[in-house]
C-alpha cells in the first residue's frame, strides 16, 4: 500500500507525484540531456567535417565523433529520457507509486556507468566501429561492455514499468484501460524488451570475441540480430514520441484522441509489426532470400505504416476537435492558426509530427520497398531519413515535452522565454534540412559513411554531381543551424533548473503551463468520438498526395538509373 | 447494442470494466493484457525476423 508521505500533489495537473519516482525521472532527464549535449556536438563536428568545402577533422577523428555522435544520441539520450517517459507515464499518469525505486536506482546508475564506459573506449580512439559497429571491425571490449551494462540498466527501468503497472492494477489506482499516452508507452517498453534481448544475443558473443574468447562471428549473422537491436531501438522512439504528442496534445489543449480505441489498435500495429522494419537494412545482402526481406519489409511493415497513419490522423484531429471546442470554428483552420504556436510544448509538438510525417514516414516507406532501396542503400540517404525521424521527430518532440517537465516536475519557471518560443523552430528547421539535403546527396549517390566525398587519395578517380557538393555544404548549414536550437534548449533547460524561480502554488493560476482539463484529459481513458475535422482531413489529403508523388518519382528514378528492355 | 455500451463507457472515461454488467469485447481484453502484448511483441518478431532470418543465414554453403 502506498505511503501517502511519499506523494505530493501537482497543484498544475491535480495529480499525485510519487517522489521516489519524481527523483528518478529527473535524474534520468537531466542524464539524457547531458548525452544530447555531448552527441549534438558530436554532431556538429560531424556536419561540419561532411561540409567539402571546410572538411573540419582528420579521417580518424571523424570515425571517432561519428561514432560517440551515434551512441550519444541514438541511444543514451533517447534510451534515458524514454525511461524517464516510462516512470512518468506509469507511476504519475497512474496515480501509483513506482515499483522498487531503488530497484530503478540501480538501473540507472548501470546505465549511467554504461554510457560512460562506452564513450571513454571511444575517445580512446581505438574503438571508431561506428554505430553499427559491424564485425569483424573490432572495438575495445569496454565499448561493447558499455552497451550490454546500459542495456540492462534500461530493461530494469522496462519491468520497473511493467510492476508499477501492476501496482496501479492491484491498488485500483484507475479504473478500466489504462491512459492512451500510458498505453503508447507500454508499447515503447514492449518493443525496448525485444530490443534489449535482440542485443544481448548480438552483443555478449561480440564481447568475448572481443576478448580472444570466441574464434569469430558470422558477419552476416551479425548484422541481422544486430539490427534487431540497432533499428527497433529507434522504434522504441517513434512509440514514445507518439505518445509524447498525444501527452502534450492533451495536456496544452485538453485534447482527447479522436477514438482511443482506434489509438489503441495503432499502438497495437507497433507492438506486432513495427520492430520487423530492421530488414530494410538487409535488403541487398546476399545470401538472405526476397522471401524473408519482402515479407519482413513490403507486406509487414505496411500494417505497421497503416498505426503511424492512423496516429497521423488522431494526433492533429485531436488538436482540430479540442480547439473547436474552445471556439475556433470559422472555415477549416482557424483551429491551426489560432494554435498556441508561441508554446514551445505545443509548437515542438506539432513541428515534430509534420517532419516526423512528411519528411521521415515516407521516406521510410520508400527504403522499405526492395526494388526502390537499391536506389539509395548505403548512401546518405540512410542517415537523412532517421534524422528525420529520430531528431526532426523524436528529439524535438522529446525537447517539447521538456517545457512542461521543467514547471511540473522541477517545480521551476523557464528561463529566457522569448528564447523559449524560438527554440522548436530553429532546432526544427534545422534538423529538417540536414534529413533534407541528405537525403538530396544519398540520391545522388554519395555514401553513407564515407569521410571524404572528393575521394582524394583514391587510386581511380571519381566526383560526384557537382549538386552533391552544394547538398553537403547546405548539410553543414542545416547542422549549424540545429546545433544554435540545440543549445538553446541545452542552456533554457540547465538555467531553468538551477536558476529558475521557483514555482509556487498559485502559478497554476498565475503562469498556467497545462490547458483547462489538461490534468484529466492525459490521465484518464476517453474518445472525442467526433470526425467532423475538415482541417485535418485535408492536411491528410496533402500528406496521401506528397506521398504519392514521391513514391512515383522514385519508381520513375529507379526505371532511368536501371533500364530494362 | 454491445457496441453502444462501449462508446459510452469510452466517452465517460470508464473504460474496460467500468460499466461493471457488460461483457468487455475480445480486442479490449486483449489491449489490456499487457503480459500478453509483451509476449505477442516479443514472439512475433523473434520468429518472422530473427529466427526465419537466421535460418537463412545458417543454409548458405560454407566456402570449399
């Protein structure tokens, strides 16, 4: 039973907080946005290395932020601040207390002591295996240790999830079916388990070959396990995000899905299909049967892509549904322009959903098709798509939420407001044109992961389309641009903790963060049971036409580039 | 009829088993087994990815 001495309640959202779980979702906050400070810069010098006109690092030193960038960002600031998502969508949204805190405290200090351990081999320099970290290229066995000790540190947080879910249960802190955001993160902490397992299999063996203990590993064999960790980790991502924007949609706005039933059976798409996408990076490996690679991509996948299009639907027709509520109702989007666009929680929000949809959904539905990934496999056009989903989409969705966890959590004002404002735009921006420009150069041809596009020391001599050349240099642009939000956020979030005002009871009336019914709207189960969007219908219309038009165009590319007679 | 009873008690925020008579629908019962979900999340794409994935792998011929 709970100790009601260890609850506080959230004069913002009316909520119970359990302390112990409040702790622990600071401190896995505050660890995610240090590796996001460390992996953007990471980034940056990434860019501006890929920039051929400023070329910034030497080869070695580009393989060694290339791969920190990866590890920092793709998974200790994701992977940290999705646990912190878990205990906030369990043990607040549930009104419950967390399960064993310190239980919890222990997997994060593995996962802390992990990431260090990682990054440490990395700037050692003997361990530039990038991300992927493909055999028989062969890191310090600390790097691989890094990884497995983090990853047991997140899959307690995934079962710290799972009991408090449990408890909640059992002491009937709610009644019915959970909350949507709760049941989107369940989702999240489904697809962390395979994830986990998936590297475990991988990772352990490559740590005693590592170590002299085992003769070899199988490449191939590699890279298949290995991307079921390496790709269903991001879609741990795209679960928590999505029930980020429904978070903040319901909070901000006091928005309700259209049909949580129909949210419901989307997530439920993700649990079942959504982890399968890892073939795509398999899609020109020999040796492994169409069957296999077709079915996994072409068929599966697509029940996965229809949850993601439904949740394209719920998510801005929830905010179309509570803002005519609220009034807006002239022609069919004075609910968009009359949003709160000068939030940031909201503003991130909806900006992460449009380049999450536009520019990352569809061109992953491209590169899952066989035919059409031989166009652009192993090119930028790779790195250009998962930015747009994991930093156009995640992160900034993940930096919107931020806003509210600040006020709500810390108990602090933000800082800098004005600042506030701009931040979800610049960083945005920015995030979109390097998945643009990338993508650009990946249709053109240029490489994946290649430190040098001019090929200088290249015993035959080969360039590049000289558009390449400008989409790399409007890449290191996009990036500068990313890296000024990025530190913006870096610096509003680090000031608002340490030096914020304090936020006092009254500020729930004074300076209110959450919309009127936003408390109730997140934590409790509930449809808007309307479809009378004509906004949203459509902004969906314009999404089914852009993907059209850019599926076409790709099967028209891939017919010149491959002629068939 | 069935279906009428589920809108309300979705509208009234009740969800499953809040309406207390009512038989709850087979896919609200499967939503809400979260043990179940886990096991079905992990299963399906251990089996349709990794295991059909590493059968593949393990029946290329070996180099001579």
């Amino acid at each position: 039973m709970a100790d009601a001495t260890l609850f506080r309640t959230c004069p913002d959202t009316g909520l119970p907080v359990h302390l112990p779980a409040q702790r622990l979702i600071k401190a896995n906050a505050v660890a995610g946005v240090l590796a996001l400070a460390l992996g953007g810069l990471q980034g940056l010098m990434v860019a501006l290395t890929r920039w051929p006109d400023l070329q910034l690092l030497p080869a070695e030193a580009f393989y060694t932020m290339l791969t920190g960038h990866g590890l920092n960002v793709l998974l200790f600031w994701i992977i940290f601040f999705e646990v912190a998502i878990l205990y906030f969508a369990s043990a607040i949204l549930l009104k419950s207390r967390l399960a064993a805190p310190n239980l919890a405290w222990v997997g994060f200090v593995l996962m802390a002591v992990g990431a260090l351990t990682t990054n440490y081999a990395v700037f050692q320099g003997d361990s530039s295996v990038m991300f992927t970290s493909y055999v028989p290229m062969r890191a310090s066995p600390l790097f691989y240790l890094g990884i497995i000790l983090f990853a047991v540190g997140a899959l307690i947080g995934c079962f710290i999830f799972f009991a408090t879910l449990v408890i909640a249960k059992d002491e009937k802190t709610y009644e019915g079916s959970i909350p949507l955001v709760t049941f989107g993160a369940l989702t999240a902490a489904i697809i962390a388990v395979f994830t986990i397992a998936s590297g475990a299999i991988i990772l352990i063996p490559t740590l005693l070959w590592s170590l002299d203990l085992i003769p070899e590993i199988d490449p191939l064999l590699y890279k298949v396990i290995w991307w079921a960790m390496g790709h269903s980790s991001q879609q741990i991502n795209v679960s928590a995000h999505v029930a980020v924007w429904y978070c903040i949609a319901a909070m901000v706005l006091g928005a309700k899905p259209l049909s949580e039933k129909v949210s419901r059976m989307a997530f439920l798409m993700y649990i079942l299909f959504l982890q399968i996408a890892s073939a795509h990076h398999l899609l020109v490996e020999p040796g492994i049967s169409s069957n296999w690679k077709i079915f996994n991509t072409s068929y599966a996948l697509y029940l996965a892509v229809v949850g993601s299009m439904i949740h394209g639907l719920s998510v801005p027709g929830a905010v179309e549904a509570a803002q005519r509520r609220r009034g807006f109702t002239r022609g069919a989007f004075e609910w968009l322009r009359k949003a709160p666009w000068g939030n940031p929680a909201f503003a991130g929000m909806f900006t992460s959903l449009v380049y999450f949809g536009f520019l990352g959904g569809i061109s992953g539905v491209v590169m899952g098709a066989e035919q059409l990934n031989l166009i652009m496999h192993n090119t930028l056009y790779v790195p250009g798509h998962f930015h747009a989903t994991v930093v156009a989409g995640t992160t900034l969705a993940f930096m919107a939420i931020t806003y509210l966890v600040v006020p709500l959590i810390w108990r602090r004002e933000i800082m800098f407001p004005t600042l506030a404002k701009w931040q979800p735009y610049i960083f945005g921006l920015g995030a979109a044109g390097i998945s643009l420009f990338m993508m650009g150069a990946g249709t053109l041809g240029v490489s994946r992961r290649h430190w040098d596009i001019n090929f200088t020391d290249a015993a035959l001599s080969f360039s590049y389309p000289d558009t390449a050349f400008l989409m790399m240099a409007l890449n290191g642009l996009s990036g500068l641009l990313a890296a000024i939000g990025g530190v913006m956020f870096v610096v509003i979030v680090v000031s608002s903790i340490l030096f914020g005002k304090k936020r006092g009871d009254d500020a729930a009336e004074t300076n209110p963060v959450i919309g009127v019914g936003g408390g109730q709207a997140v934590a409790s189960y509930g449809s808007e049971g309307t479809l009378k969007l004509p906004g949203t219908m459509i902004l969906v219309g314009v999404f089914f036409i852009a993907f059209f038009l850019y599926y076409w165009v790709n099967w028209k590319y891939l017919s010149e580039v491959w002629p068939l007679s | 009829m069935r279906e009428r009873n589920i809108r309300s008690s979705a509208e009234t925020g009740s969800g499953s088993g809040g309406t207390g008579d009512e038989p709850v629908p087979f896919m609200q019962r499967l939503l809400d087994n979260h043990w179940l979900l886990l096991l079905l999340g992990v299963a399906i794409p251990a089996v349709l990815y990794v295991i059909w994935g590493v059968m593949e792998v393990a029946q290329i011929p070996l180099a001579q």
